[in-house]
C-alpha cells in the first residue's frame, strides 16, 4: 500500500514567535506534521505536550512532534523564527552581525539533511536573513520567502478598517520595502471596499491627519509592543501561517513578503517585502504595484539602505 503524502513543517526556533506560529498552525490546522526544533530541547518537549493536549479541540488532528535537521529531508516548508531577538531601543539592522553567523551553521545543517522545500523565514533583519538564507542554501529564489511586510500591511488594514468602521479584510492597502524603519505606505494604490482611499479623504478632509498618524502608529508598532511586553509575537505568527496556508493549499493568493528582486520596482539583487503571488512552488511571480513619484523615491531608499547594510557581510 502507497503511503499517502503529508503536508510537513519543520519549525526552527522555539521562542516565543516560533511557538505562536505552532498554535495558530494547530488552530487552524494548516499541515499534517509539525516538528519542532530548538537549542533549549526541554522548552520544545513542553511545548509539543502543551500543544498535543488541545489537540481534541483543533479542527483537525496533527502530529506534532520535537524534531532533529534529519527530520528536513522531506519537508515541504522549513519555518526558521531562531537568532537574537531584537532588544528594547535596537533597530531589526543592529541584529545583522549576530543573526548571519548564526543562519549559516542552520542553513547548512538544514541543507546536509537533502531539503528540497521551501524556506520561509521570521527572524530579524527578515529581508537580510531572507537574502543569506538564499545565498547559504542554494535554492532558487522563488523557494525562499521572508515574511517580509506581511505582519506591517495587517498593522496598516487594521488601523484603516478601524477608522473607516469596516473589517480589516475589506481593506485593500499595502506596506512594502524594508521590515524596518524604511518601510512605506502605498497610500495610492489604498482603497476601502473598492472605494479609492483618496476619493474618500476627498469626502472627509477631517481624517486627512489620522492618516499621518496611521502611517507612524505602523511603522514604529514594534517599538511599542517590546517596549510594554518585551516582543512582539502573535501577529507575525499569524502572518507566518497565512504564508504557510498560501503554499500548502495552493493558493496563488496575493501576500507582502520579502521577495528577490530582479528589476522589478527598478531594483535587483535584494530581498525586500513586496506584493507578491503564492503558491504551492513557493513565489509564482511578484506583483508591481503602480507607485507614486514619492513613493518609489522611498522604496528605492529603502532598498539602498538593506544593501549597503548587508553588503560587508556578503562580498567575496
């Protein structure tokens, strides 16, 4: 008798992202086999009882279990939230030098195992892991996909269905470049329920200035949640299992995250959150999305900021 195919996920680093995103996954049961991978093995042993208890109440069952690198050999997505974590007043770049030392002893180990999936990674600076996690692995560039903007586009929808008093989900607008401090609004490409967000600061002038405050209550979030909770979590894990969702389900669905560029937005040779298309091959295409003068002027800033702050550490 064949043995029938599962969908396996191989999630490494066990922190506090990293077992968000085993709970929302159990949630909503997105994959057949979950295996978890942390340097602290008693953390992960609690972790997989702790998730394996509420399995009854899942919608459906999982086998969850604490993994080795052996166990990337036939994975289809290896999920990597491990590295330093970003600390109270440190910017996702001051993490560079530390997290890149670190990937590559987990990308090679990963790769030694035969894996042939799909990287999707969480850690920070994202866009430059993301960028390393190509460089050490060899995979084509659609196979390696950051999570990108995707947790500062559900920041930007939230905060605009909240002012607009309709559902995050009827809210159409985007975040892109850097995960980081250069990130930018698309405010032009905005809409709400099809309605163009200009057209509707047209009708109400008065929110003009909201507006302003939305695009820095985005960008400076994370500041905010590590300051009062010391990290941020639980969206970035919903985020990530959305992705995770898109790949396995074969979605071909729209999603901002950190993409490899090769002239798309006027740019090359960087990994930078972008709109881009889902599937079970991992990236199928990116989306160029129409920009403003102003905000292509920000986007390729943004993109010359990752570079140079990753050039050091990639020159041969």
């Amino acid at each position: 008798m064949n043995e029938i195919k599962r969908n396996k996920v191989v999630l490494v680093g066990n922190g506090a992202v990293g077992s968000s995103y085993a709970f929302s996954v159990l949630n909503q049961g997105v994959c057949d086999e979950l295996f978890m991978i942390d340097l602290n093995e008693e953390r992960v042993l609690g972790d997989v009882m702790d998730l394996n208890h509420g399995m009854l109440y899942a919608p459906s069952p999982i086998k969850i279990k604490a993994g080795t690198y052996k166990d990337c050999r036939d994975a289809d997505i290896v999920v990597i939230c491990a590295g330093a974590a970003q600390k109270p007043g440190e910017t996702r770049l001051d993490l560079v030098g530390k997290n890149i030392k670190i990937f590559k002893s987990i990308i090679e180990e990963i790769m030694a195992s035969g894996f042939d999936g799909i990287f999707l990674v969480a850690s920070n600076p994202v866009d430059i892991l993301t960028y390393a996690t190509w460089k050490f692995s060899g995979l084509p560039k659609n196979r390696v996909i950051g999570s990108g903007t995707i947790l500062d586009t559900a920041r930007f929808r939230y905060l605009l269905s909240e002012e607009f008093d309709v559902a995050p989900s009827s809210v159409h607008a985007n975040i892109i470049g850097e995960h980081g401090d250069t990130e930018l609004a698309v405010w032009s490409g905005a809409n709400i329920a099809g309605i163009s967000l200009k057209h509707l600061l047209e009708k109400h002038p008065e929110k003009q200035g909201r507006m302003e405050e939305i695009d820095i209550d985005v960008r400076d979030a994370a500041y905010k949640i590590i300051k009062a909770k010391g990290a941020t979590y639980y969206g970035v894990a919903m985020g990530l299992m959305r992705i995770t969702k898109a790949i396995l389900s074969n979605q071909d669905v729209v999603l901002t995250v950190s993409a490899y560029l090769e002239g798309e937005y006027g740019q090359s040779d960087v990994y930078i959150g972008v709109p881009a298309v889902i599937n079970r091959n991992g990236i199928r295409q990116i989306v160029e999305s129409p920009l403003s003068e102003d905000e292509q002027e920000k986007f390729n800033h943004s993109v010359k900021v990752l570079k140079e702050t990753q050039k050091p550490f990639f020159e041969q």
